[in-house]
C-alpha cells in the first residue's frame, strides 16, 4: 500500500426510482404534424413549430400558460376527430358486358387502386373487386363491400387523400376516433404528464375521455357549453350524466362565456403542490368570465360541476368539485401519496442487498411512508394530529404462509384531510 495509510472506498446507492409528476400538463386536439405527441414550453414556439394562430390546440395552450403560474412545460396529444372515411359506389353493371376491359378505381395517397371490368360482372362483383384492390394499399383499411365499398384510415390520427375516377362516385365522412385507444397510444410513447386538457367540446366526446381518463390515476379538466347543463329541466346533459358515473377525476368547468375554463383551471393548479391548494377561488387570466342568474348557479351546483364568474370585482372559479362530489384537491393528493409511498418502499427494496423479515426490517418499509405523509403535512393536506399513523404486524406475528411467500401484510397509514375553507357564514349584532 506504500505511504497510504487510510483508503477509503465509497459505493453509491444513488439509483432513484422513476418519480411520477404531478405539474406537467396534457394538451389533447387534433393537428396536422405527425408526431402522436409534443413537449412545449411556451405558446409561441408551436407556431415556430408550424401550428397555426387559428389552430384549437395552439389556443388551448395560449390560455395554459396565461395562467399565473403556469407550468413551466406541456405536451400535446393527437387526437384527430376528422379521421376520414369514404364510402364508395361502382356505378356500372356489366350484366351486358358494355364495360368488359373498362377500369374502376380510386387513387389513394398518391397510388391507384383498380378493378378491370370482367364479362358478366355484377355491380356487387365490380365492388369487390375493388375492394380487393383498395386493401391491397398501406395506410388503409376496406370495411365493406358489396354494392359499396367503405374505406377508412388504418389510424384515428391519420387521415388519407383520394381522387375518383371513371365509373365510381365518392362520398366522404368523418369518424369519431376511439379516445380510450388514442390516449394508450400516446402513454406508449410518453407517459409523464398528469393532468389532461382539450379542445373537444361534444358531449359523446367528453364523456369518452373522463371515461378513459377516470381508472389511470390523473385528472382531466373539461369545457362545456352545454346549456343543458344550467337548465333545471334537463336531467341528460353532461354533467348529470359523469354525476349518475361518480367520476371523481374529472374537473368539468361550465362556461356561457365560450373560454377554455377547464384549460385555464388546469394550468393554474398544476403550479400547486399536491395537497396546498384547493381548486376553487381562482382567477384565471385569459378566460371570459360566464354570466349565471341565482336559479342557474344552483343548479349547476347541484350537478357538481364548477364555473367561473365575477366575485366582488374580481374573477373566481367556484366549487373544485368532481361529478362524485370529491373536492379535485383531495384527489390530487390521494394520487400524490400514493405516487410517493410506492416509490420510497421501492426504493428501501432496491437500495439493500436484502430487507430482512425482522421487527428493523418492517421498520425500514414503514419508514418511507412515515415521511411521505410529513411532507403531506408540510403541505398542507394533512392535519399533524395523533391520527398520522403508520402501522404494520411484528414479525412473529406474521402468518407463517406469508413469511414464506416474502409477503408482508397489513402495513397500513391512517391520516386525517386538512381540508380548505370555501364558504364563510358570518353572523353579527350592531347596536347604538
């Protein structure tokens, strides 16, 4: 060793486990680039992008980040609802065999796709052909044939160009995309972000993506101007309608005003930690606010659907509510720590070469959770109260079954929602 009298060999555990965010923001829309999904960090580099000043998505974003704060990143997902469909009709029969050698077809994407009229061909014959020839091409699919041949995109995303020719006539319609399988799309290629925006405003397609969004542990923050939604009489609109599901993911904002509410909310509370802000009482730059009579406000509250309006001079969203009737702040919590505790025990099994079945080693699993909800309590979700608990079975109380499956059971945390202050009833006495 020579001179050397201390030698000192130092092995890192720094590996960290993959930490789910809670403030980057999903933008979902249709657009023309390619790209199933983008990252942004402002507005204005999607127009040195190539998106237009008109484009939906681009002024969903314009209304995130004119939130203040804003979050400090975005992504937007493709979600082209004018996927194209064309149902075609040979228009010959060759039942007379006039048309014998003559071809019909369509040129799709730029290749041509045809059938060469065969003696004693039908107009059902004819259409198969073609549609044998159709299915033949990349980029898309043949649904029917036999008068008609139905074609569509091979992708929700993607839509396809066509130019007819003799003896066939066209005739184009638009396919709802399926948003359930767009969404696990875009989590294949990029699964960091939390919440969800979008420019969709149909009442089938809102309804399709709180139902994707509701099992995946994030939040999506709709826009509605569905008048049904304020209408006593009405019991079928949108809101009543995620209220009958009990969805507690969805944030629906109810505008008269036509804003981007639900974008706007998003942007703002994505900047909070989970846990220290509630969603209601915020002013969201950018964002018209709606005009509601008494009668409107109250049935929009009981429908459990939030809105923004004008309060003492200044402009506020109200109720922070999900269709369930769960205040948006506590699930963002609940999300949060569950997000936490699952990786700090991940990381106490992956940072010891073993964690024994011991009374320390069920020590070294509660400890995590432990701390997950301090910082709970440092942000304001918690109450630091003797109902923050931790606690899980001794190791000789462990069935021995579950000893010899490695299984540790009943390690369980109790603690109490610190809740938020929305409404104030104040009552005085003044006297001479």
């Amino acid at each position: 060793m020579g001179t050397t009298v201390v030698d000192v060999s130092i092995t890192r555990q720094t590996a960290a486990v993959t930490r789910a965010g809670f403030g980057t923001p999903l933008l979902l829309g249709p657009y023309s680039k390619s790209e199933l999904i983008l990252e942004y960090t402002d507005a204005s580099d999607m127009l040195s992008d190539g998106f237009l000043a008109t484009d939906a998505i681009y002024l969903e974003a314009v209304t995130l980040k004119s939130q203040s704060p804003s979050p400090n990143k975005f992504k937007i997902g493709k979600l082209d609802s004018q996927a194209m469909a064309v149902n075609v009709s040979p228009t010959v029969d060759n039942a007379a065999d006039a048309n014998v050698g003559q071809k019909v077809g369509l040129e799709i994407n730029g290749t041509l796709a045809e059938y060469e009229i065969q003696a004693g061909d039908s107009a059902s014959e004819i259409a198969d052909g073609l549609a044998a020839a159709i299915g033949a091409l990349p980029g898309v699919a043949t649904t029917s044939a036999s008068p008609d041949v139905g074609i569509l995109s091979d992708s929700a995303s993607t839509r396809f160009s066509y130019s007819g020719f003799a003896l066939v006539t066209a005739i184009e319609q638009t396919v709802t995309p399926n948003i359930a399988t767009s969404i696990a799309a875009i989590r294949d290629l990029d699964d960091g972000w939390y919440g969800v925006g979008s420019t969709l405003r149909s009442e089938a397609d809102l309804l399709a993506l709180a139902t994707a969004i509701e099992p995946l542990n994030r939040i999506c923050s709709l826009t509605t101007y569905d008048a049904g939604v304020w209408d006593n009489a009405v019991s079928d609109d949108i809101a009543s309608q995620l209220q009958t599901l009990g969805f507690v993911r969805t944030c629906l904002q109810v505008s008269n005003a036509g804003g981007n509410d639900g974008t706007g909310i998003l942007g703002r509370m994505l900047t909070t930690t989970p846990g220290s802000a509630t969603w209601a009482h915020k002013n969201l730059p950018g964002v018209a606010a709606s005009k509601f009579t008494a009668g409107e406000l109250t049935t929009i509250e009981s429908k459990n659907a939030n809105y923004y309006r004008p309060l003492g001079g200044v402009n506020a969203t109200f109720q922070g509510f999900s269709p369930g009737g769960e205040y948006l702040d506590v699930m963002r919590l609940v999300d949060w720590t569950e997000a936490r505790i699952t990786e700090g025990v991940t990381q106490v099994l992956l940072a010891n070469e073993k964690v024994p079945y011991t009374d320390a080693g069920i020590e070294l699993i509660k400890t995590p959770i432990r701390g997950v909800l301090r910082r709970g309590v440092e942000n304001g979700g918690f109450v630091d109260n003797e109902n923050l608990t931790v606690t899980a079975p001794k190791a000789a109380e462990v069935a021995t079954n579950d000893k010899a499956n490695r299984l540790l059971p009943d390690v369980k945390f109790t603690a109490t929602l610190a809740g938020a202050i929305h409404t104030v009833i104040i009552k005085g006495t003044v006297s001479l």
